[in-house]
C-alpha cells in the first residue's frame, strides 16, 4: 500500500464519512489491515485513510500507542469535541510529506469522539502524546498537513 503524498488533492479535502452498518458488515476491516501494515513499513505512529488514497473518514494508530493509553487501534469517524488551552510545541512529521518537519502547537488535552471497528461509539479524553497523535490524524481528515498547519497563526 502506498502512501499518497501532497499535493495530492485527496489529503486537501475534507474526508467522507463511513456508515455504522458498513463499519458493522466488516467492509472496512482489510483496509484497516491494510492500513496499520503501511503505517509499520513507513514507520510512523499513524496513518489517515486518505494518506493511502482513501477519501474515508478512518484512521489507524500505532499497536504501542494504543496498547500504553488502553485505547483503540482503528477510528471512524473521529471528532475532537473540547480542546484544553495548555499547548506544548513539539516537531512532527508526516508520512506524506517525506523530509519535512516542523513544530506544531496542539492542546495537551482533549475530548475525542469517534466509532471503533465494530461499529460502537466511544468517547474519552486523551492527553499529552496520544492527544497530539489523535489531533495530527483528525486534521488529516480535515484535508489539513502539518504544512498548513505550521502557516497558520495561533
């Protein structure tokens, strides 16, 4: 699986989100797959599905991540809902952008909502790195890289 690098106009648009009954049915599950595979390969921590060409609301996050935070692999649908206003400035990377990095303020806490692999709604609050994680993942759904992020004013 490749991964779909700027200016790929599928990384710029906002991306299109999946039913809870595909999500049930299983239609989902080998792009998932598929997707945690990719992100290993390329060593990174996440991956969006439209960072594989997929206009699909769906993103994956690292087994370790997830694992340490006692949270899911795969999200559908996700959304941030409250944004703490404590940021930390840290330099990230992106899969899709090869080479380039950047600091990027991000709230150090969060609410998240979003759909797991079967279809159930969950909600929690993250913070520190897998905030950061779930906030560069959701703005790559929001057709937003690092790179329009590091131009904007905060």
């Amino acid at each position: 699986m490749e991964i779909t690098k700027i200016p790929h106009e599928v990384l710029a648009n906002k991306a299109k989100l999946v039913s809870v009954e595909e999500i049930k049915a299983g239609k989902y599950g080998q792009l998932v797959l598929d997707m945690k595979k990719a992100m290993v390969e390329n060593m990174g921590v996440g991956l969006a599905a439209n960072q594989v060409g997929q206009d699909l609301s769906i993103f994956v996050i690292d087994a370790k991540t997830a694992n340490a935070y006692k949270v899911p692999e795969a999200y559908f649908n996700p959304e941030i809902t409250e944004y703490s206003t404590e940021t930390d400035d840290v330099e990230e990377g992106c899969l899709s952008i090869p080479g380039f990095y950047v600091g990027i303020p991000r709230s150090k806490k969060i609410m998240f909502k979003a759909l797991d692999e079967t279809g159930k709604k969950i909600k929690f609050k993250a913070r520190g790195f897998l905030a950061r994680v779930l906030q560069h993942e959701t703005d790559h759904l929001n057709g937003l890289t690092i790179k329009e992020k590091s131009n904007q004013n905060f």
